[in-house]
C-alpha cells in the first residue's frame, strides 16, 4: 500500500544481541532517569496543607444568594437548569404563602434545588443564564467524598447562611457588568 | 378570485379572506404574528395590532397604497394587492412599537409565570422588544382572582385581547365573563365571581396569549418544557377527546387542547378531560406530539413521531438490483 507520509517505516523482528540479551544497560538507564527526577523541582503541592493561588474570576462550588432583606432570589425559573450542559441541576417550584415574603422574594420558589456535583463541569452558564442573580459560582472547591450521594448539594447546602453572606463581587469583574448590558451578545434576533 | 402578493409570494384566495389567512395559506416566515385574532373565534382580531402589515399596492383597479399600516386580520384581501410583511423595515419598526405599547403595562415575570415557553408575547418581545423600558410611570397591577377552582385569573397579564371573552361568548352558554370598565383601566371580570362552570371554560386558558389565564391544577407545577407532551385521545361525551398529555414519567400533569402551527387550538376540549382525567390510564396515548425544533418545549426530547411511510429496504434503489433482497425465498 501506498504511504501517504513517506515517513512509514517497515518493522523489522531482528535477532537480538548478546548485550541487548542481559537487558542491563537498558534497566540502568531507566533508573538513572528515575534518579535524576529525586533532584528536580517538584511538580505537586501538599494539597491541603498547601494551597495554589487561583485565579479572581475561579468557576467553583455555587451559591444561591439572598438578596438584601435575607430572602431567596431564586424563583425556580428553570433556566439554569436548561442552560446546564451537564444536565447538573434540578429543581421542585413551590408558591409562597402570605407570610413568607420575608423567606422569599418572589411569588414562585424553589422549594427544592440540587445541583449533582458529579455530573457539574463548572462551566457558570447556569450563572450566566440567571434572570433572577441568584446563582453564583464561587472560589470555593467542592470537597471529596466516599459516597456518591454526598455530591448531590441540596438547598442546606447552596443558599447563602443569613448571617455569612458568601462574597461573589470578585467574579463580577467591570467587563462582566459591561458584558450583561449589550443586547446583541445576548441570544436576541434583531 | 383576487390574486395577492405578499413580500414577494403571490396566491389566489376566495372573496373575503383576509390578508392574514392568504399569508397563512402562503405559510413560513412571512405569516404576521397575532395575538388576538383566533380563526375559530368569531368576530375575533383588530385589538392589538401585532400582524399590521403594509399595504403597498391596494388592488389593481385602485393601486394607490393604504395610507398607514393595517390590521391585517381584519382587512379583506383586493385583487392584484400588494403586501409588505417582513420585507418592509418600516412596517417591522411599526411592530417593534406595538410590541413596546403592548408591554407598557405588561410585568414580563417570565420567570415565576407559567406561560413561559409556550408564550406569545414572551416571542414577540424577544423578536422586537427593547431590553429596556421607555415607560416610566407606574404600572397598572391587579390582584390575582380565582375564577372558579380551576382557573386563575392574572390581571395584570393581560394584553386585553378579548379571546377568553370570545370563548365565553361563543363556546359557553350563559356568559358570565368579559370586560368592565374602558381603555386604561378595563379589565377582564367574570360577572359574578367564581361562577364559570360551564364546561368548555377551560378553553380560555389555551387561547390567552399570555400567562394571564392559568390552569390552577398546574400552577407552578413544572416548567412546560419540563413535561413531555403526547397526544392522547378518550372517549368523550362531551368534545372530541383530542388532546395533548404533559407528562414527566407516567405522571399527567396537565391536559390542553391540540394545537396547530400557530398556536390555536384545534378541539375544543371540555373541563372533565382538561381538569379531572389526570391518569395515564383515563387516555389511549398515541404518540409524542410534534413540537417545532425551535421551542423550548422541544429542548431534551430526542423523539418525534414516526413517519407515516417507513421506506421498506426494497424501496432504497442504493442496492444493485441483481443484489436485491428477495423476501420470498
Ligand atoms: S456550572 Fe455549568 S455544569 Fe455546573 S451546574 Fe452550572 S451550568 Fe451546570
Ligand atoms: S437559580 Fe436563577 S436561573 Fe436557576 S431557577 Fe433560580 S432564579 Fe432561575
Ligand atoms: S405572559 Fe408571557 S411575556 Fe408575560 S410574563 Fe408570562 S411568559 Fe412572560
Ligand atoms: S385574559 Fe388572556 S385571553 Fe383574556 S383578554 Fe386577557 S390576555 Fe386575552
Ligand atoms: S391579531 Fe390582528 S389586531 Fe390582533
């Protein structure tokens, strides 16, 4: 058959040598290349003890914000959920009742909201795609776990504590804000 | 029969159509949105001017065009008319405006609104709307109303198009329901409160355009495009039985009426079926119904209907024929 490269080459099953037959040298300059990595600068960190620096605008574990009253922003709009590639995030809408206004912001809320950390790839779309500003990604990791059902981050765990508000201003960098306000990079025909 | 060309197609229709029911005949982008006017709906349209259209040639005996854009669901189609739709940036500004004045008062919650995704106006405003609000006075709001147990009433929704008033007129004797009041301040009502139990009111709620109608067994329930629509048929005393089941799993969560490309319900249905047949068992399913690839509603569903014709492997001629498959031996 014709090459297409012309850089094929034919394999050859020759006899090996008698030095070749002992496979000494050949393990002796396999470990003189593992010698020389005990010398070099490593490559890995202690992770816990040692942190990387990562950067402003990190993709990590969410947060559902409340807004400046303390209730829930979100509504279950169902939008971050279509916009998530990874198919990461479900949600059960529920109507608020007279007196729940201080819990909610609006008429219509998530009564349950997860988000399968398995499944997630980070990626902030659902943050994009918020009407409501109330998903955030943060620069906080998701932490590891031995069984499956852990990943799964409920509400208990993904709305803000009413008295720690999770700082999310880093990721709203000036371009962000400037970004939202141009209509034509939104999904809008003209 | 007049011969009409509208931005560029041209076709004969039968004395008396309307230039938007010749543009519907014609088909594809160039048909006018509406939002009032409903082909089964008597005396329906000339409300809200979402399908004005430009007429600019006004017939063959009389080519003079008509002076300012006109309802295109109300004006009846001339011999030798010349219409402008999609190919006239003027007419498309002129929309843009109507859409602008038919938010005016509108809240745009799509987000908490259960309309959201099967939603006319939520199209319109993508289409046309302006991000921001040129409107900065206060907007009108209403208190949501329970008409009967089945159906909300949100006000503050409304476009006022009349079809639920239609719907009443028409299709339930005995009419408790329509308009009060005058221009900014009129608004729908039923007559006496919580007295609409004819059985085909449920019908309001597919032909409001908007989410001011709502069907209270659904509310909040689920996003539309989270539910699986499949058209189902029963036994029905009362309507033809034709309808479409949401379903997440073997769990009905809604029922409505089937409805065609533009959004109008083909079968009336009547309330037993929409509101207290939500059992899988209640319904003979025939099949995913055809969402348009454009929807929402279509985003996640992997399945369309069958095509009526499966080509047989004897009717695909990329086999030589001395090859060809011979089912008797
Ligand atoms: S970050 Fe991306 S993958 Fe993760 S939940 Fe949001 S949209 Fe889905
Ligand atoms: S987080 Fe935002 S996008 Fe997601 S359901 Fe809540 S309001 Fe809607
Ligand atoms: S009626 Fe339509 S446009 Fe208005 S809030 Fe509901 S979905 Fe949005
Ligand atoms: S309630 Fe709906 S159908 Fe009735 S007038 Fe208002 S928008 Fe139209
Ligand atoms: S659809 Fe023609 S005026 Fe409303």
């Amino acid at each position: 058959m014709q090459s297409l490269t012309n850089r094929s080459k034919v394999v050859v099953k020759k006899e090996m040598t008698w030095m070749e037959k002992i496979y000494l040298p050949a393990i002796l300059g396999g470990l003189k290349i593992t010698l020389k990595h005990f010398f070099r600068k490593k490559v890995t960190i202690n992770y816990p003890e040692e942190k990387r620096d990562i950067a402003a605008v990190y993709r990590g574990l969410h947060v559902l914000k409340r807004d400046e009253n303390g209730a829930e922003r979100c509504t279950a709009c169902g939008l971050c959920a279509v916009a998530c590639p990874a198919e990461a995030i479900t949600m059960i809408a529920a109507e608020r009742k007279g007196g729940e206004e201080k819990l909610y912001r609006e008429e219509k809320y998530a009564s349950t909201y997860e988000i399968n950390m398995l499944r997630c790839i980070f990626c902030g779309l659902c943050e994009e795609a918020c009407p409501k500003e109330a998903i955030f990604l943060t620069d906080q990791l998701v932490p590891t776990f031995r069984d499956r059902a852990d990943f799964i981050y409920g509400k208990d765990k993904l709305v803000e504590p009413k008295d720690a508000p999770v700082d999310i201003s880093k990721r709203q960098t000036a371009e962000v804000k400037e970004f939202k306000t141009h209509k034509q990079y939104t999904h809008n025909k003209l | 029969m007049p011969k009409v060309t509208i931005d560029g197609h041209s076709i004969e229709v039968p004395d008396g159509t309307t230039i938007l029911e010749a543009a519907r005949k014609i088909g594809g982008k160039i048909v006018p949105p509406a939002m009032c006017y409903y082909s089964t709906l008597k005396t329906s349209g000339g409300y809200c001017r979402t399908c004005i259209v430009k007429v600019s040639k006004g017939s063959e005996r009389d080519p003079r065009p008509m002076p300012k854009p006109v309802a295109s669901c109300r004006t009846t189609v001339m011999d030798g008319m010349e219409v402008e739709n999609i190919t006239s940036p003027d007419l498309m500004e002129a929309r843009a405006g109507v859409v602008e004045f038919l938010l005016i008062n509108h809240p745009l919650d799509c987000p908490i609104c259960d309309q959201a995704g099967e939603c006319h106006l939520q199209d319109l405003s993508y289409e046309h709307g302006l991000s921001k609000s040129r409107y900065e006075f206060e907007r009108r709001t209403f208190e949501k109303i329970d008409i009967g147990e089945k159906i909300k009433l949100h006000m503050t929704r409304c476009i006022l198009c009349y079809r639920c008033v239609k719907v009443a007129d028409q299709l339930c004797d005995g009419r408790v329901h329509g308009v009060i009041n005058r221009g900014d301040v009129s608004e729908i009502s039923t007559y006496i409160k919580n007295v609409v139990d004819n059985d085909f009111s449920g019908n309001m709620i597919d032909v409001c355009p908007v989410g001011a109608l709502t069907d209270r067994t659904f509310r909040f329930k689920s996003r539309v495009w989270n539910v699986n629509p499949v058209d189902a048929h029963r036994d029905c005393k009362k309507c033809a039985g034709k309808v479409m089941l949401w379903q997440k799993g073997p769990e009905v969560f809604r029922v409505t009426g089937r409805k065609d490309t533009y959004g109008e319900v083909i079968d009336w249905i009547c309330n037993e079926c929409r509101f207290d047949k939500k059992q899988t068992s209640d319904w003979v399913i025939e099949g995913p119904s055809n969402i348009e690839r454009t929807s929402v509603i279509s985003q996640n569903h992997y399945t369309l209907p069958e095509p009526a014709h499966k080509p047989l492997l004897n009717d695909v001629k990329i086999v030589p024929d001395h090859y060809q498959i011979d089912n008797k031996k």
